[in-house]
C-alpha cells in the first residue's frame, strides 16, 4: 500500500510502497474544459447536500512536475463527460441520517464530530452504502467518483499543482492541513509554514472554492474513490472516462487531510487502503452523473 499519511500514531498500520525515482515534468497547462456546464447546481431534496456541476474536457492526470512519486507516472491525457460533484465533504450530520449512531472521534482532545465537520471513520464500503443508501432515498444516482473525475474536479480547470499555485498565501487560505496552528499543539508535526487557524478538521466549505466552486478538494478530510488501486495503472489507462484496475486489494483515496502537510496535500497525489479501513481523517464525497432533470 501506498504510504504517505500523517502522524506516527498511524504508522504501525500503513504498509509502505516503494516509489521510483522522479521523472522529467510534463506541459503543465495542458487542461482543456471542452464541454459546457453539466446543468444547474442543485441540492439533493433529502439531506440539503450542494452538487456543483463539473463541464467535459481533457486534462493531463498525474504527476506534471516531476516531483511526485512513481505511482503518479506518467501524466497522460484523460478526457471525462461533465458530472455533478459534491459541493463540500459529506458532513457528519449528513453522515448520520444514514447511521444515527455514528461518531467520527477526537483527536487528543479536539472533536472530529461536529455536525457540520467532515465525516470521519468511514470505510470506502460505508461510503458506497451511504451512495446507494442516498440514491434510493432521493430518486437519483450517486456514487463515489473516480479517480480521475477527483483529480479533474480537483484541478479546477488548471494544470498546477495545485489550484492555489500562483496565491503565496494559498496553502493556508484554500487548504486545511498539517500548518502552523497544528504545530502549537503538535511541534513534532511536519507542517506548512503558514496558519490556516484549525488544529483538525474545520467546517466543511471553511476555505476558499477552487475555480469549479468545490471547497475542501485538498486538506480536511481524505477523500474516497470508487477505483481499486495500481500503482502500474497510468501506464495502461484509457483516454477516455477511466473507471480504474478491473479489481484489485485496495481502494484510493485522495486530496490529504488535516493532518498532512504540502507532500500530500497535493492533487496528483495518491493512495491506497483496504475497503474496510477506517480511520479518523478518511471521509469522502458523492458525485452524481448527467440526467435529464
């Protein structure tokens, strides 16, 4: 597995992959919005969640700076049809009109469980209950997105490395993750050398929009996807609309948490974890493809 999550506290459980060496950086403006917008954003009748739509086009997916690691090379064109994505991370209170009961913890005394945080503690096989859980309520289809709906929502119509690239003070305005504010309480911590004012997780929607209106993309809480994980997968993956390995061990997960500093709050970055693993910083969001409203 993939390992390149946060703090030693996790580090007994994650099994590290090995990473080959960085390669030459590719075009990194090579993003095209082909399309026009999906439709209207809209909010799903039963639990008030925004979807924002997300327009057609191609992009170069993966590592575009050569300094990421091996299992995010090579960059290669990927082009998607345009899909609804959350606006924001599935909340805590979202979370539990499907489970009352569930609790995504604290963190040496700061709660991850306020209704209007990221859910935590969430396997990727809860996240695809909770899908079909919503789907069936509301009359319309959700799912996980896949990996390469993510990174493309993700990018907000760019080719950085991050959305923020060109703002200095981006890290910290558009980003919850491992800074300054954090360090205060942690001083072992790696951190950004900035203060985005949050110790854990922060309210969903806390931190600027990239340029498609998402919020929280990278940082607050990790982020399933619906594809299995491969580190050899960019070599063989379809141009078009890619769903992922046709099965595999473990499932991705992606943007970076709390917890993690510039190394994988990053939008290539990538991961791998077992389908039942739950653990304090891992959430995620719906998407919903294109119908007919």
């Amino acid at each position: 597995m993939v390992s390149r999550i946060f703090i030693a506290v996790i580090a007994a459980l994650i099994v590290t992959a090995d990473h080959s060496a960085m390669a030459a950086g590719t075009d990194k403006s090579a993003v095209s919005v082909t399309g026009k917008a999906s439709g209207a954003a809209f909010a799903d009748p039963s639990t008030g969640m925004a979807f924002m739509p997300v327009p057609g086009g191609c992009f170069l997916m993966g590592d575009t700076y050569g300094d990421g690691q091996g299992d995010e090379k090579p960059a290669h064109e990927v082009c998607l049809d345009g899909f609804f994505i959350g606006k924001y991370e599935v909340t805590n209170a979202q979370y539990r009109m499907f489970k009352p009961e569930h609790s995504s913890g604290a963190y040496e005394g700061n709660t991850l469980n306020d209704d209007n945080q990221p859910t935590g503690n969430v396997s990727w096989n809860d996240a695809v209950a909770y899908s079909k859980w919503l789907s069936k309520r509301s009359g319309r289809t959700y799912r996980l997105p896949t990996e390469a709906e993510w990174e493309y929502a993700a990018r907000g119509g760019t080719g950085e490395r991050n959305f923020w690239d060109n703002d200095p003070d981006g890290p910290c305005r558009s980003a919850n993750g491992a800074d300054l504010t954090a360090k205060s309480q942690w001083p072992a911590w790696t951190t950004t050398n900035c203060n985005d004012g949050y110790k854990v997780a922060a309210p969903v929607g806390s931190f600027k929009p990239n340029a498609f209106g998402l919020h929280d993309m990278m940082g607050n809480a990790w982020e399933w996807t619906g594809d299995w994980y491969d580190a050899e997968y960019y070599f063989n993956s379809p141009k078009s609309n890619p769903r992922g390995p046709a099965s595999g061990k473990l499932r991705i997960p992606r943007g970076g948490g709390w917890g993690n500093a510039s190394e994988c709050v990053r939008v290539s970055d990538r991961n791998g974890f077992d389908p039942e693993f739950r653990i304090l910083f891992l959430g995620f969001r719906l998407v919903s493809p294109v119908q007919n409203q």
